[in-house]
C-alpha cells in the first residue's frame, strides 16, 4: 500500500484528491496538511511514501516544505502539484528536493500514475513542465559524447536507482558511478538527476 500525505491550502482540493486516490486498491491518504509547518508536524506521525505538495500556500510555502522534508526525511517522495508551470517555480521545487512536478489541471489517471511512479523511485513530470528543465540540453542532443559505461550509468539514473544500486548493477565501486554522474551530467548540461533521467528518456 502506497502511503499519501496531500499537503493544499484549500480544503475543496484536499477532499477531492483523496476521494480520488483512496477509490485505488494500492493507495491510501494517511493525512493532509494545510501548509508546510503542518506538513513537517504531520510526517512523523503518517509515515507517508509521497507526498502530494502545493506550492502557494500561508506560514511555510511548498518550496521551503520541500527543502526541509528532503533534509529531514529523505525517503519519502516529495511531488509537486500546483497550478503554476513558469521555469523558475519548476526549477525552485526540482533544486528543493521534489522528484516530480504535476499541474492540477491534469489527467486524474496521469496523477494517479504519477503517485505509483514516485514511489518506486521515478521522475513523474507533466510534459509542459519538462522543458524548464533542459536549459542547456534542450538542443544538445546531438552533440553529446556518452561513454558505452556511462550511458549504462545514466539509464540506470532513468530507471530510478540510486547510486549504491547501480554499483551493485553494473559491478563497480559507489564512487566510481559518481565520477561516471558527474562527467555525463556535465556532459548533458544539467545540475541534478531529475534533469539527467529527462534527459535520459529524451535522448537515449
């Protein structure tokens, strides 16, 4: 069972997701929150996998949420949904901590999904949003030289593995995937492993 915590300002939304996501057999809604403050009172309590967290919201905004549950708790998945789709927002909660970032205006089975995916450790990102992303990749497909490794390494990265499963994977050491990470993500153009799996899935 796939533990939920919705983290929203307005209670209308709050109610509807979890009519949403409770009518699934592998998913649960173990609390809400009104705000941050409340989000970071309620996770120790809830044990939740994902949290589902709105960006604009009164005492503790979804960014500076986000920020502290990564630091505090880095095993549950923080994803973002919100209605604000701009670069800089998009950027602010991926450098946060967030794994995936969704708009409320989109499929509730595209939610839904995106839930199941965060859990298991993948990068659920709304195509509008995805863009923002790839600033320095976007048009670099082409040019970009991947060893055989560390194209190994960067799907791997796709696939939701962290680094200590990947040097298990492909028999080589946990520091060696982060000299391999470091050169593609250079590489690539991007500053994070969100941005690497987008990538990732976009070009190889």
């Amino acid at each position: 069972m796939i533990r939920v915590l919705i983290v929203d300002d307005h209670q209308l939304v709050r109610s509807g997701l979890r009519t949403l996501l409770d009518a699934e057999p592998d998913l649960s809604v173990v609390a809400e929150a009104e705000h941050g403050e409340s989000a970071l009172a309620t996770i120790a309590g809830a044990s939740p996998d994902v949290v589902l967290m709105d960006l604009s919201m009164p005492v503790m905004d979804g960014v500076e949420a986000t920020k502290l549950i990564a630091r505090q708790y880095p095993e549950v998945k923080v994803v973002v949904l919100t209605s604000f789709s701009d670069r800089v927002r998009v950027q602010e909660a991926i450098a946060a901590g967030a794994i995936g970032y969704l708009l409320k205006d989109c499929e509730p089975s595209d939610l839904i999904a995106a839930v199941r995916a965060a859990a298991m450790g993948h990068v659920p990102l709304d195509p509008r949003v995805a863009g923002a992303l790839l600033p320095a990749a976007a048009g670099a497909g082409n040019a970009v030289t991947l060893s055989p490794r560390e194209r190994e390494v960067l799907g791997l990265v796709a696939q939701g593995l962290a680094n200590k499963q990947i040097a298990r994977a492909l028999g080589i050491t946990e520091r060696t995937v982060k000299a391999h990470l470091s050169r593609v993500f250079r590489e690539i153009g991007v500053l994070d492993r969100t941005s690497a799996a987008l990538w990732a899935k976009d070009h190889l």
